[in-house]
C-alpha cells in the first residue's frame, strides 16, 4: 500500500466516524447543508467503493472537480453568521465535517492522479 493509500484510508476511516451535524434552522445555514448532502453523498459513494477495492480512484470522475467543490462548500460556510449558541456550535460542528470530507477528497484526487 502507498503512502497516499494509508492517508486516504485514514481519511476515510476519520470522515466515516464524524456524525451528520444537525438540521440546521436558519435558512443561510439550511441551503449550506443542501449543497453538503450533495456533495456528500457523490462522493461518499465513490470514496466507499475505493476504499473496498471495488474500483480504483482513477474510475472516480473528475476528482480536480471534486476538490474544487469541497475547498468552495468549507470557504462558503465562513459567510454564514449563526445566530445564538446553538447555531453558532451547529456551524462548528458543520466545520469539522466539511474539513474532513474535504481532506477525504483531497486524498482522493491525490490517489487518482498517482494511479
């Protein structure tokens, strides 16, 4: 197994152990979460089959995209401004989620290209 290989497993693993943070109630936050579930769940499928062995990460389409759309979506979210405490922790939590399907991302291309 490659360097690259180890990271993106361990990304994976860590990504996989995070729960889905909360709904959120405010709508800024709530169209936020909208793109997340769909980036979300694209790239949950494939980083799922990669990590089985089920196909290779070169078979994932476009993962330069990929990326893009991650750094975007955790960069976006700096533009939401929660109101109140619970928000406010909702935000972070949302945070933590979005760093770590984006370094699961990264990993992912990375593997790609090196395949």
């Amino acid at each position: 197994m490659t360097e690259t290989a180890a990271k993106f497993r361990a990304a994976f693993e860590a990504f996989r152990a995070l729960p889905y943070p909360d709904y959120p109630r405010e709508e800024a936050l709530r169209d936020w979460n909208s793109r997340l579930l769909d980036l979300d769940g694209y790239v949950a499928g494939y980083a799922t089959r990669v990590y089985d062995g089920r196909i290779g990460a070169a078979e994932v389409p476009d993962t330069g995209a990929l990326v893009v759309e991650a750094e975007t979506l955790r960069r976006d979210l700096d533009s939401v401004t929660p109101h109140g405490a619970d928000e406010a922790g909702l935000v972070s939590d949302y945070r933590a989620y979005a760093e770590a399907l984006e370094r699961m991302v990264r990993l992912l291309a990375a593997l790609a290209r090196t395949a």
